[in-house]
C-alpha cells in the first residue's frame, strides 16, 4: 500500500459509519466504471458490440422480437 493510500485510509477511520459507506460506494463505483472503461476501450470490444447489434436487428427485423414495457409485468 502506498504512503498516501495509508494516510488517507488513516484519515477515513475517522469518519462516521455511514460517511465511511458513502465513500466506500462512491470508490467502488469509480473502479467499476475504470473497469468498463478499460473494457470498452479494447479493439475487440467494439466488433463483439458491432456483432451483436447487427444481431439484435436481425432478429427484430426477423420479427423474432417482442416490445416490453418496463415497470409492468
């Protein structure tokens, strides 16, 4: 663990338990989202996405696709 890492975990113990949950969540997210960044900036991603899109409307053109509505069942 680096120095800083180290003073600023020593920094956050001093909060409350709830302060120390949002910051918690709030590094979490950041490294999800690095994650899907580093994800979605990789060559390959872009043809997987590109394939299954093209899937995706072929199927909907293929009438192999049904309309929902969000928030009902």
């Amino acid at each position: 663990m680096t120095l800083l890492l180290e003073r600023a975990i020593n920094e956050v113990k001093k909060l409350t338990d709830d302060q120390q949950d949002a910051l918690a969540q709030l590094i979490l997210e950041n490294l999800d989202e690095q994650r899907w960044d580093e994800l979605f900036s990789r060559s390959e991603s872009e043809t997987l996405l590109e394939k299954l899109a093209n899937e995706a409307l072929a199927e909907y053109h293929a009438g192999k696709t049904q309309n929902i509505h969000p928030g009902t069942r």
